[in-house]
C-alpha cells in the first residue's frame, strides 16, 4: 500500500475515472443532447424566445464543456498533494447559460407578485426604456462571469510549478505516475500549496458568491410558486 491511498489511484480509480471520460461523451453526444436540442428547435411548446435560446444555449455549452473536459482536456487531481495531471490539452471559459435561465425565469415569476426582487420593475418604475429593463439582470450575468473568467486568470497567475516539483514525483507514492501517460503539475507539497493557494482562496470565494446566488433565486422561486400560479413561460 501507498501513502495517502494512492494504491487505489494507481490500481483502480484513475483508469476508472479516464474509461469514464472516454464513454461518457460518446454517449450523451449521440443521445440525450440531440433529443433536447431537437425539441427545443422544432417542438418547444409554448416556451417563451428567451428562455428557449437560452435553453439551447445551455444545452450547446453542456455538449463543449463535455467534449472539452472528457476528450481535449482530462483533469485527474492528486489529493491530497495541490497536484493534478493532465492526460491531454484544451482550455474553455465556464459558460453563463444557467445563469441567464434562472435569472430569467425568476424574473418571469416575480413579475406578477409585489416582492422587490421584481429588477425589471425598479427600473420601470424610473420611466426607462424597454431595452434598459434588463440593465440588471445582465450586470448580474456580466459579475458572474466575470468571477468565472478570474479563475481562469487567477489559475494562470498562481498556477506556478513548484522548485520541489521533483523530489515530490520521485516519491513512493507519486513514482509510478512516470510510467503513465499525460503531464503532471505539482503546484506544492502536502498542507503547502504555496502560490497556489491564492488560487484556492479566489476559487472558493467565487463559487461561495455563485452558488449564494443560484440557491437564494432558486429558493425564492420555489416560493412564488408556492404562493402564487405561475405563469406560462
């Protein structure tokens, strides 16, 4: 056996994890992707422009993030070293799909009760234009993404290989990564993940704001559902 259970990576775990991404994509890109995407083009119902745009939208990014992530670019971490290794190549920004749905439905749901999250009454209530009505909402879309994007910088910044780098793969329960294919970035040793930490810090921060967000939406419109009959979307 390995330090830190690093035999079950070896033995099971990682070729598990990487078979997984090889079959997955191939699946749901043959499959449930074309269905949904052909309902919302040619069968959408009584579905409103905005929330099936954005639908296909989501459904577009879901099939490159999959794409991307389980063929151009496979992530297995290395816990817990502040190390992971990378069997190919490939980068893409976190998409802002959802984001706009939950938004937008939420909005949809608010428009007909007298909560002050209505956004788009607010700036009704000023005389503004029907363009500007969205103002709002898309500042919310836009410091979304743009906590999304400065994870992208904040890896790129941080992500720096350490000086130990070395001595830390020659280890007994790092050494057989050698025999395997793909690239290993160590960004530090175990409990010192030096300047990858700041990394950490902002993702954690950025997701703390992000989810706050999608549950406290959700939520709110799990109550006006509750409180009143939700109009057709």
């Amino acid at each position: 056996q390995l330090l830190f259970g690093f035999h079950t990576d070896r033995d099971f775990s990682m070729d598990f994890i990487h078979n997984f991404q090889t079959f997955y994509p191939a699946v749901s890109l043959l499959t449930w992707h074309p269905a949904v995407l052909y309902l919302l083009i040619y069968k959408p119902g009584p579905i409103s422009k905005p929330i099936r745009y954005g639908y296909i939208t989501n459904q577009v990014c879901l099939m490159l993030n999959e794409w991307i992530f389980c063929i151009l670019l496979r992530i297995y971490p290395l816990v817990p070293y502040p190390a992971l290794i990378l069997l190919s190549f490939g980068v893409i920004l976190p998409n802002p799909p959802f984001e706009f749905l939950l938004l937008t439905m939420h909005q949809k749901m608010a428009s007909n009760t007298t909560s002050r999250l209505r956004l788009s009454q607010r700036f009704h209530l000023l005389h503004l234009s029907a363009r500007q009505l969205k103002t709002t909402q898309n500042v919310m879309i836009y410091v979304l993404i743009g906590l999304m994007v400065a994870n992208v910088v904040g890896f790129s910044a941080f992500g720096i290989r350490t000086k130990k780098a070395e001595e830390i793969l020659n280890r007994p329960e790092l050494s057989w990564l050698k025999d395997r294919h793909g690239e290993v970035f160590v960004f530090g040793d175990v409990s010192d993940p030096e300047w990858f930490a700041y990394e950490c810090y902002l993702l954690s921060g950025c997701l703390l704001i992000d989810f706050s967000l999608v549950a406290f939406f959700s939520m709110h419109s799990i109550y006006i559902i509750y409180l009143t009959k939700v109009p057709s979307f």
